[in-house]
C-alpha cells in the first residue's frame, strides 16, 4: 500500500517537473510577444481615457439629422481634397473605412496608409479634425496585424497565425501555471 502511494507520488512530481519545463520553456520563447500583448492591451484599455493622445475624441457636427447631410461621395470628396491639401500628396486614398456617428452629426474616414482620418460635419462636409489613429497603430501591433501590413499578406495570415499561437500559449500557460500551483497542494494533501 506505501509503495503504491509512493509510486503515486513520484509521478505526481515527474508531471510537475514536465509542466514547469513547458511553461518555462514557452515563457522564454515568447516573453518579447507576451510582453507586447500586455502593453499594447493597455494601452488599448485605456485609449478613450487617454486625453486624446491614443484616440481622439469625436467632435460635434451640426445636424444629427440624416436629411440635412450631404451625400456620402460628396462628404468623402472633401475628405480627399483635405487629405490632399493638409496630410499627403503621395500616400494613397484607399479608405479602411467610413464611421458615421449620426448621434455626433459627424462623419470620420479613416485611410489605409499612415493611419490618418478625417472627421467631417455631415451636413456642411466642412473640417471637424485631422487624427492621427494611433489607437488603429496599437491595435495591429496588439493582434499581430500590422506584419500583414508590412508584408502586404492578401489575407491576413501572418495575424491567424499569430493569434493563434498566442492562443495557444496562453491556454498552456493557464493549464500549466495553475498546475504548478495546485500539483503541490494536491501531493502534501495525501
């Protein structure tokens, strides 16, 4: 009965001894990725409460009426001849997206090269703000985008497999870090 309690607990320890190879070995590995993760979800957490330096706030248009703004091509025309006139000559006006805050009588384009957007008052089209989208930077650091950026991926591949091996590491780092606590309290028990 004794040599099988301590056959027991020699596998107990061969499994602790296991876990804190796997989860040292993947903490080192992955220490520079984990770290990014951890400072740029911060800094993500805290954008609106980051007195505008992350994410500027959404200025104020002057109709939240739909019928008094002008048309989408129009608003985005202007758009384009501010980007022109104020930002770049050379850099591309390929648009990530359109933002309408009906609610703020505003509308934001945000362009697709050097994170910049554009804040209109929907109904006169006339300059609200010019951001920089620092907090569009952050976030494809965060999810491992902005290497699709860099090397032009077609389909975001760099970013799946990227969060997916973060995924991964942080469920091995519960599965293991929790054993690590647990496995011990569990052998001094019996």
């Amino acid at each position: 009965m004794q040599m099988a309690g301590q056959k027991q607990r020699q596998q107990q320890a061969k499994v602790l001894r296991i876990f804190r190879k796997v989860h040292r070995t993947t903490g080192a590995f992955l220490f520079l990725f984990f770290f990014l993760v951890s400072i740029t979800g911060f800094l993500l957490g805290w954008k609106k409460h980051s007195g505008n330096l992350i994410l500027a706030k959404s200025y104020q248009g002057t109709s939240t009426d739909l019928q008094d703004w002008l048309p989408i091509d129009s608003l985005h025309k202007n758009a384009c001849q501010i980007f022109r006139d104020s930002i770049s000559n050379t850099l591309s006006l390929d648009l990530d997206r359109i933002d309408i805050r009906k609610d703020k009588g505003m509308v934001k384009f945000v362009f697709l090269d050097g994170f910049w957007g554009i804040q209109l008052d929907g109904a006169t089209g006339k300059l609200l703000h010019i951001e920089t989208r620092r907090s569009d930077f952050i976030e494809k650091v965060h999810d491992g985008s902005i290497l699709d950026l860099y090397f032009e991926t077609s389909n975001g591949q760099i970013k799946l497999v990227y969060t997916s091996i973060m995924s991964i590491a942080l469920l091995i780092f519960t599965i293991t870090g929790f054993w690590l606590w647990y496995g011990p309290k569990r052998m001094r028990s019996e």
